[in-house]
C-alpha cells in the first residue's frame, strides 16, 4: 500500500473512534476528514471539496437540519408520544 493510502486508512480509523467516542463534536470530526486528507497530500483539493457539491450530501444536510429543528421546536417529541 502506497503512504496515502495508509494515511487514508489511518484517517478512517481516527475518524471512526471520534465518531464512536464523541470526543469532538460530529461535524467537526465530519469536516476534518477532508482537511486532514488535503493538509497531509493523500488528495487534491478538489478531491477534498467534491463531496461538497454532492446532490446526496446536501440532502442528508437538510436532513440534519429539519431533524434538529424538530428536536428543538418539541414537535418531535409530540410525535414521540403519539407513536
């Protein structure tokens, strides 16, 4: 395996137990995939950033939102009880 790909796999690791253990917050873990792919050269820039523009991705986002809007506004819950 080429050193990228070790730093990839490294990053994947790393990434996993911060998901896992929730040391740093989701999204900054989420966005720190990229930067520390790019800041150690395993991929171009516009590697890093093309998920960004990802149709999928976006709606996942908007997901995210709504979710936690919900959250807040308590509707969740209400529909929480009713279930």
């Amino acid at each position: 395996m080429t050193p990228h790909g070790w730093i990839a796999l490294a990053v994947v690791v790393a990434a996993t137990v911060l998901f896992l253990t929730k040391r740093l917050p989701v999204p900054v873990t989420a966005l720190g995939i990229p930067v520390v792919l790019y800041a150690t050269g395993a991929v171009t820039a516009e590697t890093a950033l093309s998920g960004f523009g990802n149709t999928a991705a976006l709606a996942i986002a908007a997901v995210f939102v709504i979710g936690g809007a919900l959250k807040e506004s308590g509707v969740a819950s209400l529909m929480a009880r009713g279930l």
